[in-house]
C-alpha cells in the first residue's frame, strides 16, 4: 500500500517527480550484501560489470575468497568484522580481484544493515577507483575554470532559468550571481532584441547545433548611459545518455571594439585585400606576371596609379653592390591607373631602363630599405618624385596629392620598389597605408625574387640541357632524321631526357631516346654522362640489348637516377631495325597506306635496376616508314589516360609522306601544352 500512496497522490495522478540524472550511470555504482558469514546475499548487475561475476556465480559464495587476493583476506576480515561488531561503517580503496584474473583498485563505502526480523548485514557500495578520480578532477577543473574564466558563462535549464553564473558574468551585466538565479533569461538581459535571443536559444536546446559569436548590442543596468557589446554563444547541456539538462551561454563583453567599429571595418578590409593578394599575387613563377598582378591589386584598393620597378641588377640576378647616394637603374615591369589619368604618361613604360638620381625618392627608398611617404605632395615634392621635369609637371596635372613609395624587399635583398600615387582618392596616405603597401610589397618581392631566380636556373639548366644535346649531321644513310627537344616551363623539370643518331660502321645508324628520372641541373648532367656512355659503347658495335646492359651498369654507379631508354639500331642493307626497350614508351611505327601502330616491344626494367637482361626485337623498315622515338612528356598528362593519349599520338602520324620536320612541329603543337610539367625529347626517322 505504501508504493501505491507514493505513486499515485490522494487525488489519483501521479506526482510530478524529479528527472533521474545520469552521473550514478557514469558512475555504475555497484552494491554487495553479505551475511554475517561473508556470504553474498545480493548481487547488484553494477555488481556483475565492476567485478566480472554474474549474479549466479557469486550469490552464496564467500565474498572475501571470491575478490580478495590472498595476502589482503586477513585485513579484509577483520575489517568485516569490525564493521558488523561495532557499527562504523569504513571509507576507502583497496585492490580487488578481477574474474580475469586482473587487479583492480576500487573504491568501497561500507555500512552494516539490521533488518525487521534483527538479523545483520553488511552492506558495501563500490565503484572503479580510477573512474572516481577522473570525475573529482573533471569536477574540480570544471569548478576551477568557471569561476575563474575572464568569460562571462551562464547554466540555465530547459526553460530557460538561471541555474549558475560566474563572477566573470556578474562584471559584465552588473547584476550579483543571487539576482539571476531562477529568474528567466530576459528578466536580465538588456538588449532590445531579447526575442531573437530566446528564439536563438530555444534553437539551440532542440536542435543540439551551437550558435557561436551571435553579436549584441543593449545597455546594462550598472551602465544605462552607454551601449556595451557582447558576443554570445551558445550551447545544449546533454547527460551521458544523450538527455538534454539545459543550455549554457558564454558572454564576451566586446564594447571596444564596437565603438571602434569604424575603424575595425576598414581593418578587416585591409586583411581582406592581403588575403586576395595571398591569393592573386605569385599564381606563376614569372617575373613580369607577377608584377602586373601586384599593380592590378594595388588599384584602386591603396592608390590611383602603381608602379612596380624593379633595379636592374637585381633582375639580372647580379650580386647588388653597398647602397650609396649615387644614381640607380630600375626596369619598369608593371604600370595601372584606376581610372584614364595624364599620370601614366609621367612614369616609365613597362619594360623600359630608367636611371634615378640619389636625390629621387624611389632611390632613397631602394638605399635606405624603408619606406618614404609625403602625405601632401607639393610643387617642391615632384622633382624628387619625377623622373624628370616634364613628368613633374605631367604629374602635377594629375593632381597627385599624396605619395608612397615602399621597397621590394625579398631574403634581406632590396629588389625594387613599389610606387603609389593618389589623386582622386581624397585621404592622403597614413601609417596604415604605409603597413599595408609594406605587406603587399613584401607578399610580392617573395613571388618576384622567386621568379627571376627561377628564370635565371631554368637558363642555365636549359643551356647545359641544349648543350648536350646532339648537332646532326643532315645525312644517314638510309635514313632521314628530324628531332626536337622541348623544355618543361618548371625549372626543376629541364634537363632529364635526351635524344641521339650516332653513325656506325657499315652505313649502320644507332636511334637512341632516354629519359633521367629527376630534374634540374642534376638530371641534365647526368643525361650527359650517360649519352657519352651510349656514344663509346655504340662504338663498340655491340648489339642493342648488350649496349643498355652496360649502361645498366654505368646508371647504378650514378646516386639516387632510374633511367627508361630505348637503343635501336638501323642497317640499311638488310632494311632491319633492332630495338631494345628499357623501361621506356613504345615506339610508333607509320607505314604509307596503313594505321599507324605502337610496336610491341619487351618493356624490360629502367636502367640502374642492375642485373638485368635486355631482349632485343627485329623489324623491317619499308621505304617511307615512320619509326617515331618520344619520351612521356610528349603524351603523358596529369588529366588524361595514357592509352587515349597514345591513341592521339597515332592519329597525327596518318601523312607518313609529311615533311618530318613538318610532323615533328605538329606532334609537339598537338599534344604538349605550354605549362605541362615535363620535357620532350622527340626523334623521328624515315626509312629511304
């Protein structure tokens, strides 16, 4: 009758009763009964999960032996005797043993029972030791940062009633942490869009989605006088088993920066034009580029007129001597105005040598390192500025009012200068504009540095590369003879793949295409050293497979290179042609009157595997047959499959009759593209 009365009331409806909360689930509190004998009488399932014993296997037996390791069973017993002789119930931790056979350290609460009848019990209340400490410090950190966070944080339950606030919060609203407690959210709070608040925060509880740095604007009780700013967040409250406790609001009070908002706002769209400079500035390692990007990026947003110069000697990669006073010599790469302006015709064309005295302020600016503004240009400020006294007075025309000019400073070296001119803009320049003209400029002198000594590498690579190659004599015999070499645009990708006719005894004739796999100046050296190997030992008159064996041998003397090759040699007597393949593209054969086919070929390992044999294949070459010889930069790609990219090579080698050089020309304008990543190295003969 008595749990009848408690869950259903006098009135016959069952009383609201408080939601169970989840902690004593995280916690799972495990409960043991124990005779006086120290016998298990109850067995709770907490029990069963804790110590690895079901219910079955434990009721009955004696609790000590079961969990206890036997070194601790005396102190256990006495301990149990204690506790139902004296009444005292006993706190602590002590090792169990685990049905795994595993030592567990647990914590115990233990209490001694008497029911109805006077019989005496034990009762112990256990949990994982490492469980209750992990939650006292989760507890203890959480205590910690709430009440000492520089954020204001308020807990609210699902109607929206205080439950907790922090000091922090209490500074912010003015309003003592006892005053919210209970209270709903908008008996508090100041703004006058407290709706949408509630509204954001009703979201928030049935959605389980934050809403982080929600901005607000009111005035709070302890300062009605002045509008004060906060950013807002907020987010749901769930237990362990996913049940929605309430939600928690973090506060930041944000009134400086929304009484400088005016000047937060063009704040964040300087950080916006340097993040489009980030992105737009330097896109290619070219220098002229480059340049024009910085000039496109610059007008309107900072000037009305840019110029990018950029010293001579710099641009020549030329080691730059000690900045003096005396007179230097810029190259103009890029020049924009916002709008049409007589200005432009004051500053020197794209691509144009100018000397500047040691007087003029763009000198000053390249000797120095720093930057030199004039925030209101007068009639004695344009000589310094202009090139001369016509542009001056061009430039005065312009009603150029205010002028920077800051350096192009790239790995400590001053490279250039970029000038800025304003004539329709109103405001002179500031200390702003000179930090955000520096950002730009230094963005910028990275990309032009990188580029010119990108440039001045892929030179020199290309001449070693160019250098290497063979000078052909126009006459084989047997044969007519076209080839090409084609760098990548990368500098790091010239200089792997090489081409060669070498003539040999009896009017015989050797082909030979190769590709290093590596790049740069490295890799051009080493397709030098290996095309002089297939020189001496085509000499030798070896054949085909016999001759990639030896430079097999050569290329595993060489640090870190594979090689794909491929030797053939031609003898015009007997209209054969024998080819050894190492690891390289098959070769195209064109025939007048058929399709043009890939010759099957032992693909057989790259050069520098080491030990291994190389087979030759023999074929016979008709009047007017095309043996095309090519290495994967003329059809491999990054957005195509090989075999179509083959299937088109064949499909240009449909006119065997085309002037070789004619179809040397049309292969390489048919499938390479100017910014593929690879060279070309590409040998055409035709059988006579």
């Amino acid at each position: 009758m008595a749990v009848d009365s408690f869950e259903t009331g006098h009135d016959g409806k069952r009383p609201e009763l408080p939601r169970p909360t989840g902690l004593l689930d995280v916690l799972s509190v495990a409960a043991v009964a124990l005779d006086t004998r120290g016998r298990v009488v109850f067995w709770s399932p907490q029990a069963e999960e804790l110590f690895g014993y079901s219910a079955e296997e434990a009721l009955g037996k004696h609790a000590a032996r079961l969990l206890v390791h036997p070194e601790h069973l005396q102190a256990v017993m006495s301990l149990f005797e204690e506790v139902l002789e004296t009444g005292r119930g006993w706190a602590g931790a002590f090792p169990v043993r685990h049905k795994d056979g595993s030592s567990r350290l647990t914590e115990f609460r233990t209490m001694r029972l008497l029911d109805d009848l006077g019989d005496v019990y034990a009762l112990g209340i256990a949990a994982d030791h490492t469980l209750l400490q992990r939650v006292e410090t989760d507890l203890a950190l959480c205590e910690r940062l709430i009440n000492q966070s520089p954020i204001g944080l308020a807990l609210m339950d699902p109607d929206l009633n205080y439950l907790l606030v922090n000091p922090a919060l209490e500074r912010i609203d003015g309003i003592p942490a006892e005053d919210h407690i209970g209270h709903h959210l908008r008996e508090t709070l100041p703004f006058p869009d407290v709706d949408t608040v509630e509204s954001a925060l009703r979201q928030v509880l049935t959605t389980g989605t934050p809403l982080l740095d929600q901005y607000h604007v009111g005035r709070p009780p302890a300062d009605p006088e002045h509008e004060h700013a906060w950013s807002l967040s907020f987010y749901r409250l769930e237990d362990p088993g996913g049940r929605t406790l309430g939600a928690a609001a973090s506060v930041v009070d944000v009134t400086e920066r929304h009484r400088a908002a005016g000047e937060a706002d063009r704040a964040r769209r300087r950080l916006a034009l340097i993040a489009e400079a980030s992105m737009r500035v330097g896109t290619t390692l070219d220098v002229q580029q480059t340049a024009d990007e910085l000039a496109e990026i610059t007008a309107p947003a900072l000037a009305d007129v840019v110029a990018v110069d950029v010293l001579d000697s710099a641009l020549a990669c030329r080691r730059l001597r000690t900045p003096d006073n005396g007179p230097e010599i810029f190259r103009a790469l890029a020049l924009k105005a916002a709008h049409p302006t007589v200005a432009l015709r004051a500053a020197d064309p794209p691509g144009d040598l100018a000397a500047y005295e040691g007087d003029r302020l763009v000198t000053l600016c390249v000797h120095t390192g720093r930057p030199v503004m004039v925030r209101h240009v007068g009639a004695r400020d344009l000589p310094r500025i202009a090139r001369d006294a016509e542009a001056g007075a061009l430039l005065a025309r312009a009603g150029v009012h205010s002028y920077l000019v800051v350096p192009l400073i790239a790995h400590g070296e001053v490279i250039g200068a970029l000038d800025l001119k304003r004539t329709r803009n109103p405001a002179p320049f500031d200390e702003d504009d000179v930090i955000l003209a520096g950002e730009l400029a230094g963005r910028a002198a990275v990309a032009i540095d990188n580029a010119r000594w990108f440039q001045s590498v892929r030179n020199t690579a290309l001449t070693l590369q160019r250098s290497l190659l063979p000078d052909h004599s126009p006459h084989h015999t047997g044969l007519e003879v076209a080839s090409r070499y084609q760098p990548a645009q990368a500098t790091s990708e010239v200089g792997g793949d090489w081409y060669d006719v070498i003539p040999l005894a009896d009017d015989k004739t050797a082909l030979v295409v190769g590709d290093v796999m590596g790049n740069g100046i490295d890799a051009a050296a080493t397709m030098g050293r290996l095309r002089t190997a297939t020189c001496a030992y085509a000499e030798l008159d070896l054949a085909p497979g016999e001759v990639l064996q030896h430079l097999d041998k050569v290329t595993c003397d060489l640090e870190h290179y594979i090689v794909t090759c491929l030797y053939a040699v031609y003898d015009p007597r007997t209209r054969r042609c024998t080819i050894a393949n190492a690891g390289h593209m098959p070769p195209a054969l064109a025939r007048p009157g058929s399709a043009a086919t890939l010759l099957q070929l032992p693909t057989g390992a790259p050069l520098g595997v080491g030990g291994i044999r190389f087979d030759a294949t023999t074929v016979e070459l008709h009047p007017d047959d095309l043996l095309v010889l090519y290495t994967d930069g003329l059809v491999e790609t990054r957005q195509h499959p090989i075999d179509d990219r083959l299937n088109v090579l064949l499909s240009f080698l449909d006119e065997p009759h085309r002037p070789l050089e004619e179809t040397c020309d049309l292969l390489l304008h048919g499938l390479r593209h100017p910014d593929d990543h690879d060279d070309v190295a590409l040998l055409i003969a035709r059988a006579l």
